[in-house]
C-alpha cells in the first residue's frame, strides 16, 4: 500500500517553532533509538532514512513488527497510555527524525489544524495497513507475504519498473517479518531471482513484475 504524498503539512515547521519540545535527532545505521521496555514518552517522524521495529517475548522469540520509512510515524502508542515500550526501534540507515514530546501533543493537535489533519490522516493508513498485514497473515501463504513486503519496502520511482531495498535486508530480518524459517525465505528469494523478479546488482532490487506472484492464485 502506497504512503500518501504529504500535501496536507510540512513536518519541517515543527523543527522551526521557538522554545518547541520538538527535536531534530540524526542516528547512524544500526543505532538503537529506543528499546523494548524503555519508558514512552515521545513519538517519532521519520523525515528520512527506513526504522526497523522488532519485539522479543519472554521465551525469546524475536519478531519484526515493521519497518518504518520517510514520511512515517512511529512510538505512537505512548498517546493511548502505554507507559513503557512494547518494541525495540533500530535504524536500519542513517536517519533523520523529528521527535515530539507525548506532552506536546495535545498543543499541536488542537493549535494545529493542519498537522492535526496530518497525523490523523497517517493513523488512518496506518491502521488500514495493519488489517491488510492481518488478512495476509490468515489467509495467505509465505511466499505471497514476502512478495508483498518486498514490494512495500522496495522505492519505485516514477515510471520506474525496478525499486531498490535500501540497504539489503538480511534473510533472516525478512523471515522475522513473514513468521517463517530462515531456510525457507531463502528457498523464496532464490525462486524470486530465478524469475528475475528481484536481483542484487546494487543491494537488493524489487522488479514491480514481482506482483504476479501476489495475482496468482
């Protein structure tokens, strides 16, 4: 599902707003933003560069919940009461984020008519994304969720056939993300270069042809 264009508010003008709880934080890849467990006090707009969002339970078990790219929020869930983190985030790239304050929140929804409209318009895509990644989990098989992820992850210029995972996910961050084994995304991505749906030329590239395997039945 395509991220929005943001046409409704610049983000950028929260960085410029005096004495704002409102900061601007770069990471370098592979850099710890905030950690499972961590206390909840802010949410995050990715201006650029991918966040990946990865839980563990009690036994152990790892698995990532998203990875977040340019135009994204996330930690979101401190404004409905959570009080500590639920997830741990990682730069996968470098970044660039905005980070505003759970406090300041009400102030900006309510003084901010069109960064209200914004964020709510960003919740709304959010949530419908979450019930398409549901509907994938239930009833569609592994292969067709790691085409889909793919395709979701990869960026298609415009007019552009081929889009590049930027940098290339490992096999296993991917098999954490579809809920499968390790040796069975491999056994995919080989099958999906095969068909020369993806390749590795210059990191991990995603052919839009890649969508047939989501059309197949």
């Amino acid at each position: 599902m395509a991220r929005r264009t943001n046409e409704l508010f610049d983000p950028e003008i929260l960085v410029g707003m005096a004495r704002s709880p409102v900061a601007l934080l770069e990471y370098r890849a592979e850099a710890s933003i905030f950690s499972q467990g961590n206390r909840a006090d802010a949410l995050y707009y990715i201006r650029e560069g991918k966040v990946k969002y990865t839980v563990v339970s009690k036994q152990g078990k790892r698995a990532v919940l998203a990875i977040y790219k340019s135009g994204d929020f996330f930690g979101v869930g401190c404004l409905g009461g959570r009080s500590l983190r639920v997830a741990t985030a990682t730069a996968i790239t470098v970044c660039s984020l905005i980070r505003i304050q759970k406090r300041a929140m009400p102030g900006l929804l309510q003084g901010q008519r069109k960064f209200s409209e914004f964020f709510v318009a960003d919740l709304i895509l959010t949530i419908v994304r979450y019930q398409e990644e549901l509907i994938d989990c239930l009833l569609n098989s592994n292969e067709k969720r790691l085409a889909r992820i793919l395709l979701s992850l990869a960026h298609f210029g415009r007019g552009s056939t081929t889009g590049t995972v930027v940098p290339k996910l490992s096999h296993q961050t991917l098999a954490q993300m579809v809920g499968a084994t390790q040796p069975r995304i491999s056994f995919f991505m080989s099958k999906f270069r095969k068909h020369r749906f993806i390749d590795y030329e210059d990191g991990l590239r995603v052919h839009k042809s890649l969508g047939k395997v989501l059309a197949d039945s």
